[in-house]
C-alpha cells in the first residue's frame, strides 16, 4: 500500500512538473466595459488544461479569485494530498 501510495504521489508530481509554467487561455464573451457575461469556472480550466495534453478532474480545480473581467489569474490543482500546483490562466475576450 506505502509503494502504491508513493506511486500516485510522483505521479501528481510528474503531472505538476508537466504542467510547470503553462498558461492557459480561456476565451469568454465580453461586454463593452471589459466584464465578462457570467463566470469562468474549473470546467472551461479542465478543459483549457485538455487541449494542451493535461488530465486534471475538474473537482480538484479551486480558482483563488473570482473572474468578472479580462485579465490574467490563477487556479490551484489538487493533484494529491501533499501535491498542489498553481495555474496562470488568462481570461481573453471571445
């Protein structure tokens, strides 16, 4: 159990390794002010982090702060229970 443990660990911080310093893009409607209609949510950051090749279940995506405009941000991935990575992601108008 303690190798298999040890197993899923290096596994996420492969994973995290992989992911480094890749900034994601996610593209959104925007109004005239710049705010962005709705929000961005862990599953548009799922699915950003899809295209580029990553496996990363969107229940362990927390975003640190709340998107309402275009801009630059960051999310942390849950990848294990000592493993935590944080995620650029730019928030583009669509």
């Amino acid at each position: 159990a303690a190798h298999k443990a040890e197993k899923i660990k290096k596994t996420a911080e492969e994973l995290a390794a992989a992911i480094g310093e890749t900034v994601l893009e996610i593209p959104a409607k925007v109004g005239e002010s710049g705010k962005i209609f709705g929000r961005v949510t862990n599953i548009q950051i799922a699915e950003a982090l899809r295209v580029k090749g990553f496996e990363v279940d969107r229940k362990k995506i927390a975003i640190d702060t709340d998107v309402k405009t275009i801009g630059e941000y960051s999310a942390t991935l849950d990848l294990h229970k000592e493993v935590k990575h944080k995620v650029k992601f730019v928030v583009v108008a669509d």
